[in-house]
C-alpha cells in the first residue's frame, strides 16, 4: 500500500514528471515537487552522486510558470575557481588576459528562466558572496564591469556533499547555506530504494532496445531478486549503465540469475561479490572466520535463487481448454 498516493495519482505524478518509482523515499519527492515546482522559490537538492539531482531539477522547471524560459545546467564542480566568476556573471572585454569581447554569463543567459547549479558546494567562497547577491538582490556585476545587471531566475541548487557540514567547516558560507535550504529534496539513493529496482530497469532495458533495435524478453523475478541485493554505489546512473550492457551484450534471451551474477561479479571488488576467490592473507583468524562464513552463506543464497528459478520455469499442468501463448 501506498504511503502517500491512491496507486493511479502515483501513476500520474510520475508520468508527469518522469520519475519512476514508488518506494517511500520517492514519492516523499514526488509530493515536494508537485508543491513546491509551481513557485519561484529557490529549492536545494540534496542526493548522491548518479541518484538523480537533474532530474528533480528538470521537473521543477518543466511544471514551473518560467517553462517556457531557459533552463541553464552549471556544473559547478567542472568549471576552474579562476573562470567561475566569468562563467556565471559574464565579463566585459578586456577583463583580463583572453578576454576579446564582451560575454555574457549564464545568469544573464538563463533571465527569465531557472538556472541549475549542480554541486554547488565546489564553488569558491568568494563566489558564494556572489551568489548570494544575485538570490537577495537579483543582481550581479559581471567581471570587469562597474554596471551592475538584473537577473529575473529561479535558482535550483544541487550538491552531493553535506552542506551542514561544509559550514562547519568553514568552506561554505552560513548565511548562502540558509537561503538556499528554505526549500530541501531530498533524493533517495539506489540502496534506499530497492523496491523501485525492477521497475528502473526494466524502464531502461526497454528504451535500450527500442533505441537499438534489439529484442529483449525480460528479466527473471531471480535476475531482479540478485540486482536488488546488490549496493550500487553508483545509483541510478550505475544501474542504467549495467542494464544497458546486459541488453546489447545479452541479446534475444531472458536474463537470468546466472548472467546477473556473472557480470556483477566482472564489476566488483573480489571480496564483495566473488566469494569462490581466496580470502585475503593479511586478515587475523576471526576475520578470516567471518569473512569464510559469509562467503559460504553468500554461495548457498545463490544455489537456492537458481533452483527457485528453475522450478518456476519448470512445464506446470494447464487446465483443459487453457490458450497457450508465448510469453517474453
């Protein structure tokens, strides 16, 4: 049962804002974005790495009064503490060595709209001040110029770190910290969230096929029960990848627990998922104790996920008159 939506007002909001899932953590997600996207109030994103910021971003702009306006992505993380500044606010010509003409920023670039700043929490303290200008005042100085410009843009900020802890610090400033949080998302991590697995990746096993033209079949209840044990450090961005591979690398076949384990097993670190190799030597005896009981636990656990599939794929009696159709 739902915690928060009748199942058909879950089917709804995700359509509408293309978010699957239906796990606790996401619809908490889905409510805030539904309330808070039609506002102009500044929202920060909170969420791991590959566990889907952007999209949550997307939405807040899609179904805001400012769609119809840019939507400007900044990764803050990627742009050099020496260029940030111009990269955000512009520059006039001849701000400094390279610069040939006057630029417009992506602040400048985004009036009107949102403008997304994704890991917030890299940009240098002296651009936080900035920052926090263009939120109180919307306005902003672009490098070089002593003419201050208007900027009318929704701010959506997004960060993996915890920003609480980065003022404490001292490497984010209290003040940018407490005007961008009046309005937190959370987003789930893949291991917060497991229940939402098979849907996931059977969303992005079928878009795969369809963009490449492949016949896929599905997966077995097996094949998900392994993906859902598995941790996915990397999120949705590490599943979508491992789904994607399976499709094009396992063409026209149901996936098995076999072919799950086999390529998870390709990806991870010998002491995670490959309990057949030998434990490591420089462990003292209780750890190599432990570490053999869980690696024997870990091998009975995947003998008893293959019998299972095989007996539920196993010829059952069908009832006289029962139409017998392919099943994919």
């Amino acid at each position: 049962m739902n915690m928060y939506f009748e199942d058909n007002q879950l089917d709804v909001l995700q359509r509408k804002f293309g978010i699957l899932g239906s796990s606790e953590g996401v619809q908490s997600m889905l409510a805030t974005i539904e309330q808070v996207a039609p506002t102009d109030i500044s929202v920060l994103i909170s969420g791991d790495s590959g566990s889907g910021k952007e999209l949550v971003a997307t939405a807040l702009h899609k179904h805001s009064r400012r769609s119809h306006k840019p939507f400007v992505i900044v990764n803050c993380g990627a742009i050099p503490a020496g260029i940030i500044e111009s990269e955000l606010f512009g520059h006039k010509k001849g701000a400094f060595t390279g610069a040939q003409s006057d630029r417009k920023g992506y602040f400048q670039s985004a009036d009107g709209g949102t403008i997304f700043l994704d890991e917030i929490g890299e940009t240098p303290l002296e651009t936080q001040v900035k920052l926090l200008r263009v939120l109180e005042q919307g306005s902003f100085l672009p490098v070089g110029s002593s003419t201050t410009l208007k900027a009318d843009v929704r701010i959506v900020a997004a960060s993996n770190r915890n920003l609480e802890k980065e003022v404490e610090a001292g490497t984010f400033r209290k003040d940018l910290f407490y005007r961008l949080k009046a309005i937190t998302i959370n987003v789930p991590s893949l291991s917060e969230r497991k229940e939402d697995i098979p849907l996931l990746a059977n969303k992005f096993a079928h878009d795969c096929a369809i963009r490449n033209s492949i016949i896929f079949k599905g997966f077995s209840d097996g094949a998900f029960q392994v993906m859902s044990q598995h941790r996915w450090p990397g999120n949705i961005r590490e599943l979508k990848n491992f789904v994607e591979s399976l499709v094009i690398l396992e063409k026209g076949g149901v996936i098995k627990t076999d072919v799950i384990y086999r390529y998870l097993n390709a990806e991870s670190s010998p002491t995670e998922l490959n309990p057949l190799l030998p434990v490591k030597l420089d462990r003292n005896v209780d750890q190599a104790e432990r570490e053999l009981i869980l690696q024997q636990l870990f091998m009975l656990r995947r003998e008893i996920a293959e019998l299972k599939e095989q007996m539920t794929q196993s010829p059952q009696p069908r009832a006289l008159g029962e139409v017998v159709t392919d099943e994919y």
